[in-house]
C-alpha cells in the first residue's frame, strides 16, 4: 500500500513574509507528486483585484508603489480604490477616492506630492476636469483645469522640477504638453498629436522622452523636450521600437536607462517585448520570463529597481508584480 506524506513547507517570499504551502508526496512512488511551493499564491487579503485602466506611480515620499482606480474585472464602473506597496505588502489605503479611470497620476519630487489629472468616468460617460492631491492617507481636491482628458501622461522633469502633463484623447488639443508644479497649472507647449503617448526623464541627455502614442502621426514616433524649452523635438534614433500605444516606461536610474515593455498596437494586438533606451539608441532584450499581459512602470526610489505592475493576468484571475534585474523580469510572489 503507497504512502502519502503532507508536509508543510515554508519559505521566505521576495515580499519579506514567511509563506506556507502543503507538498504532498508518494513515497511509494518512483517519482513524487508535489506541488511547487514557491509557484503557490500564498493568503493576501489586500492585494490589488485585477482589473483596467488603472493608474499607477511610485510616491517617493513614503516610499510606496500606488495603484488607483480603474474598473475592476466583472464590474462597468470606475473605483475610488487606493492601494499601496510598502516593499513588504499591499494595503488598502482608502476605497473612498476618486473614481476615475485612464486619468494621469504623477508624482512631483519638489512638492512631495502625488497628482491625479482628467481621467473619465465609466458609468457616468463624462470626462472628468478634476484634479486630485495625495498626502499618503487622503484625496484633496486641486485646482481643475478644462481639456483634461484620459489617455493622458504626467512625466516629470528633473531639471526644471515640473510635472509634465500630455494631453490625451478626445480633444482638438491632444497631445498639448501643460506644466503642473507648486499645486497649479503653468503654460502649455506643442507636440505631435499623439493618443495615450508616454514619458520618462532621460538622465544621459537630461531631457524629457516622449514616445510612442496613438493618432494621425506614426506610432513609433519619439521626441524630447528640455527644461528651457516649450517645444517638443522629434528624434529619429538609428534603430526604435515598433510603434505601440499604451506601453509600461519608466527610468532605470541604476544604470542610467529607459525600458520599455508591451502595450498595444492599433489593432489592439497585445506586445510583450522588452526595449532599453541607452541615450544614444535602442535595443531590444529578450529576457528568460514575461508576464502574459502588459503592465505599468515605475521607478522604485526606495530599493533602487524598476517595478512592473501587471493590473490583469491574461485570464483576468489576478493581478501581479514584476522586478527588472537588468536582464530579466523576475515575478514578486503573492504575498
């Protein structure tokens, strides 16, 4: 008669708690049955549901990675849902803030102070004009401003210590670049016209980066902007990734570089390649292991790493977090 051994395992996951999984075994048996401990979800109450078009952004303050809103998976309408990665867990910081959908969150270093721009309401069918402040427990309203739609980006420029907000869909002014600093809206500057375009800060050519975007003009088009400039200039780069809307950026400050990963053609087919933008051109890596769906990028201050949250698995059943290592993605587990 075969045995069955069940045998509790724990191990240390990479969010810093002690995570328990039963393998059981044959010991009958040529070769054991178990169960790989550390593939196994362990209990987390406070991680984020899957779900779309959230926004996400890094609040160097308090050192945590935030995630809010977006519609949740079996649900049509927008949530006000806050929740926060400390490094070590998720926690729901409020359910009660804006509910909005595909707004801008950024974050500006000088203010110490986490941004929610536009954005659209699901259920309601109207954009929203509304801006949003917060201090690492509560939404403040700010001051709104006309033309703030969804499918826009916050960037924020370094030199010049300003948020950078590109005009998204909907709107004559799509792609209209506004300045966002000291809890008010400044001057606007010119673009291309360019549908849910992204940003990233460039510390080689200390610079603003914009790329990609969807609109009149092509996908793959890349630009920059400078502190003492208005304007954007196009960049034609020797080699650039194909053109993609909606894809995860984010400054790699450890080794001076940009990444981007997935988004979307205009046929809505789903990307899952890996690009490094070096300040001079770009290339593109193969890393050993993808998430199955395009994620959002931040720069995590705190531990010094690009962070990736995957707001929906490919099956909608969860959502996940990944690490760049440089040359890989590597899966926080579930803890």
């Amino acid at each position: 008669m075969k045995r069955v051994l069940a045998l509790t395992v724990g191990w240390l996951c990479a969010c810093g708690r002690l995570s328990f999984s039963q393998v059981a075994s044959d010991a009958g048996a040529d070769t054991a049955s178990s169960v790989d401990a550390v593939s196994q979800w362990s209990s987390a109450t406070d991680w984020p549901a899957p779900r779309r078009s959230s926004m996400v952004v890094f609040d160097e303050a308090r050192g945590e990675l935030l995630v809010h809103g977006g519609v949740p998976v079996g649900m049509t309408s927008a949530v006000g849902e806050t929740y926060a990665f400390d490094g070590a867990a998720w926690h729901l910081r409020t359910a009660t803030g804006p509910a909005l959908q595909n707004a801008a969150l950024g974050y500006s270093v000088i203010d110490n102070l986490t941004v929610l721009a536009g954005g659209f309401v699901f259920d309601e069918q109207i954009r929203s004009n509304e801006t949003w402040h917060w201090n690492g427990t509560n939404w403040s309203a700010g001051v709104a401003r006309d033309r703030l739609h969804r499918g826009s980006s916050f960037g924020y420029d370094r030199d010049a210590n300003v948020l950078l907000y590109i005009q998204g869909a909907d709107s004559a002014a799509a792609g209209t670049t506004t300045l966002w600093a000291g809890g008010t809206w400044g001057n606007d500057a010119t673009m291309s016209k360019n549908f849910e375009s992204i940003q990233a800060w460039d510390p080689n050519l200390r610079r603003m980066i914009s790329f990609s975007g969807l609109g009149a003009l092509p996908l793959d088009r890349m630009e920059s902007r400078i502190a003492a400039e208005l304007t954007w200039t196009q960049m034609l780069p020797p080699s650039k990734p194909p053109g993609r809307r909606a894809p995860g950026m984010a400054t790699d400050f450890a080794r001076n570089e940009i990444i981007v990963f997935g988004g979307q053609t205009n046929e809505a087919t789903r990307l899952a390649d890996t690009w490094i933008w070096n300040g001079a051109n770009w290339r593109q890596v193969f890393p050993l292991q993808l998430p199955d769906s395009y994620g959002k990028l931040v720069w995590d201050s705190t531990k010094q790493r690009v962070l990736m949250f995957v707001e929906t698995s490919a099956d909608e059943s969860h959502s996940e977090l990944w690490t760049w290592t440089g040359t890989n993605w590597q899966q926080l587990p579930r803890c």
